[in-house]
C-alpha cells in the first residue's frame, strides 16, 4: 500500500509539473478534454453517460469549463504549484478510490440498497457580521450555533461511515463561527483528507485567515456578490464590495483558488450574466467558479417581488449556457442545472446531500427548511443514529420522489423534466403535501407561516403552473429522443 501510495503521489507531482509548464499544460488540457469526453460518450456505464445528446453536449461543457479555468489560472499566475498539487491529490484520491468500494459504505448499500450522500452542507453558526435584506439565513435567534464538539463528532462519523469527502460551509457567516475556542479552521486543519468549500460575505478575510488558508490548502471560499459595486453595496452595506476585492486580492496574491456567489433576484438576473460582470469578476480579479442561487422568498422580509419570474428563469438558463460555451466560464445555476446532477440533490440522495443548521436540525436542503431530526439526538440524547436520520420517512418520501422523476436512468426521460429538479421550488404542492404527512417541523417562523399562510404557497404553486408551460416544450424538444 505504501508503494501504491508512493507511486500515486509521483503521479500528481508529475501532473502538476505539466500544468505548470506552457507547452505541456496546453497539451495534458487537450489530452483531457479528450478523455472526458470519451467517458461520457453514450456506450459508457457510467453515471457521467448519458444517451441524451444535450446532456452529454452540457457535461462536456461545464468539464471544458473547469480545464479551462485551471489553464486561465496558472497562466495568470493566481495558482500556485503547491496548492494545485495538494488539490490535485485530493481530488484524485476521490476518483481514483471510489466512495462505494469502502467497506463503511458497501455495509450501507447492502442494508438500504442505495449509496449515502456525497456531501454535507453546514451552516455552523447563525451569526454574521452583516444584515442583509431577504437573507435566508436572517430569521430567528442570532446567536445559535452548532456546539463545536458536536460539529466535530458529525464530520468525523460522515466521513467514517459515509465515505463523506466534500464539506460545504454556509451561514451565518462562517468565518465569524466561535465555539469553545474553536473555528472552521480548526475543522479543516483537522482533516486534511477532506475538501471543503466555504460561502462568505469576505470580510473576516484578512492577512492571518488567507495565511491559515494557504497552510491547510483544502478550503475554497465562494464570496457572495450581488453584481457590481452599486448593487451589492445596496443589499450588503456601503464599502462591503471593496471589502470583498480585498479579500479576493489576498487569494490572488497567495495563489489561492476562490469563487463567487450570486444570489439572483428579478432586479439583477440580467446584469450578473452580462459581459461586464464575468469579465470583472473571471479575468480581472481572477474568480475559478461561479455558483448561482435564484432567491426564494423565505428568510427575513421575504418579498416574493424579488424572486425571478419563471420567464426570466427560462432566459437566465439560456444565457448562463452561453456564456459557458462562449467564455468558458466555470458556472453553476443550482436550480437550471439539474441535467449535470441527474436531478435534485437533496434528501441524503447518491452523489447529492443533507443540510445542517445552526440548531443542529436537519433538513432536505437549504432552500427547504423544515426538519425530519436533529444532530443532537444523536450526539447528546442518543435517540438515534446517523443512518436512522437518513432513513426518516419525509428524506425516504424525497428519495422515492427522485427516483421516480428520472434520477438513475440512463437516457433523458419523459418520467420527469430535470430542468424543474426542485421538489420545493417545482413541485410545492406536492412538497407541502409531503410536509403535512409527515408532520414534519419548519426550521423557524417564517417557514411555519408559509404551511397557515396560503399567499406565499399560492403564488409558487402558480409559480410551477408557468414554468411547467415554458419548460416542458424544451425538455422534449432539446433533451428528449
């Protein structure tokens, strides 16, 4: 093992040597944009593969993407070599070692018949230094937090029971987490075997956070963006944007790879897919991805006015294709992506994730706060574990719900349109229902409200009504044969 190990370890090293020489990164890009797309060509037995020809077009594009945002950044010099072979290392080590093949999760697939999820995304702590308007993450005790020795015990038992190999951090703001004299950044340096990926305002990143950044190598941190200087100020407060190039400045100088975040309402949809923005934000300050969240009325002050309409949606999904056809960029729409993820993620799906909150509920997703459990009934009163968690009713309901819209099959279906994914946002009727039979507990006011309010369910019901008549023609036109 030892000698494998040793032999693998020569292998990233020499990847990286490639990488960072001219001629021969130009080479190994094309060598695996070739390679890439021979494995998800329509013969292969895998889950990349698809015999949709627009799928297999997509997924080839968003891979295009990446090996070109890994090309723009060492040309530009915002990578180093170190932090690339160490990311290299533990991405490989993903891919190479497949999570199925552990005996942890070979024990799991033989009890439930289904692999558990990839990912984790924690919100640590309630907490943050700005009070955006709208936010999700702006309603109830502002103080809550994950107990750090709590937070250390569900990472721990992921990774080791679940072959977990992603950890997601959302807010609050996660660099403003404190407990018992611990920080994320004692999670990461604890495990160095794991990626993570942090969403954050920007600024508590300073001189000493990209110097903890730089030594432990694994977390990526997405800033969040509004659209430019003017936009994102308005909603986050005077000075925050440039607070944020700061931060992005730091990164830059200390070879660091980081991406931005969007939140995108009915005012700003247009702006953050224009020219201007990308090219701001991709070839001046350097960004590696970009990740796109459509607001969704729930949070404090949730004003349905500023959530995109479902024609604005429709012309977001074609412009964000563009763009990553056009420009390479590396983006990523969480709603009109489902085509590269086989669909929703949520629920503690195969290759998808649960939610954690500050209070340690847990819930299908982000956008979907109502809770089937809690960490602390695991850790502290020991009425269940972390494989009873997955298998409460209300996350098995979800489960079958995506099976049954299309997740698993090998060729795009008529079963179910994976470019309305969202059992929340898409289907809300039915996710409602689901609520309501199973009893299950909204993660604060503002969720319990929309289940004795029917304004806010009515609208999205009629929401999915409009979206329904836009985009089934497209999925049967573009993706179905």
């Amino acid at each position: 093992m030892r000698v494998l190990l040793k032999e693998i370890n020569t292998i990233y090293k020499l990847l990286t040597w490639l990488l960072f020489y001219g001629v021969s990164r130009r080479v190994l890009i094309r060598i695996l944009k070739k390679a890439a797309g021979f494995s998800i060509s329509s013969n292969r037995k895998n889950k990349f593969s698809n015999r949709s020809t627009r799928i297999r077009l997509e997924k080839n594009l968003m891979i295009g993407s990446i090996l070109n945002s890994i090309d723009a950044s060492i040309e530009k010099k915002n990578l180093k070599k170190e932090i690339v072979e160490h990311v290299l290392r533990l991405w490989g080590t993903s891919l190479t070692f497949p999570v199925k093949d552990s005996p942890q999760v070979k024990h799991f697939y033989e009890k439930n018949q289904f692999n558990p999820p990839w990912l984790l995304v924690i919100s640590p702590g309630h907490f943050c230094n700005l009070k955006c308007s709208d936010c999700y993450a702006s309603s109830g005790k502002a103080d809550s937090k994950i107990d750090w020795d709590i937070l250390d015990q569900l990472i721990t038992d992921a990774k080791e029971k679940w072959g977990i190999r992603l950890i997601v951090f959302s807010g609050g703001e996660p660099f403003a987490y404190r407990s018992q004299g611990k920080t994320i950044m004692d999670i990461v340096r604890k495990n160095p075997d794991l990626l993570f990926l942090s969403f954050t305002n920007g600024t508590l990143i300073d001189e000493k956070a990209v110097g903890d950044l730089h030594e432990c190598k694994n977390l990526t941190p997405a800033f969040s963006v509004e659209g430019l200087r003017e936009i994102t100020d308005s909603r986050r407060g005077k000075g925050i944007f440039d607070k944020v190039l700061k931060a992005m400045r730091l990164m830059r100088e200390s070879g660091l790879p980081f991406g931005i975040s969007v939140t995108v309402n009915r005012d700003n949809c247009t702006q953050v897919m224009e020219d201007e923005f990308l090219d701001f934000f991709f070839n001046m300050q350097g960004a590696f991805y970009g990740f796109y969240f459509q607001y969704l009325p729930i949070g404090r002050n949730a004003d349905f006015n500023l959530m995109p309409t479902a024609e604005q949606r429709a012309g977001f999904y074609k412009d964000i294709w563009y763009q990553i056809e056009k420009n390479n960029y590396f983006l990523l729409d969480f709603w009109n992506h489902g085509t590269l993820v086989n669909g929703c993620i949520s629920a503690g799906r195969e290759g998808g994730y649960f939610y954690v909150d500050w209070n340690g509920k847990v819930m299908p997703c982000v956008f979907a706060p109502y809770s089937a459990g809690n960490i602390y009934d695991i850790y502290r009163d020991k009425k269940m574990t972390l494989d009873d968690l997955w298998d409460q009713p209300f996350f098995k309901a979800i489960r079958r719900w995506q099976k049954d819209f299309g997740y698993g099959e090998k060729k795009a279906t008529s079963k179910g349109n994976l470019l309305t994914p969202c059992p929340y946002r898409d289907h809300h009727k039915l996710f409602l229902e689901w609520v309501r039979k199973f009893n299950i507990e909204p993660e604060d006011a503002s969720a319990g409200e929309l289940l004795t309010d029917p304004t806010i369910s009515n609208k999205l019901i009629e929401y999915d009504r409009r979206l329904k008549e836009l985009f089934d023609p497209m999925w049967e036109r573009d993706y179905l044969e």
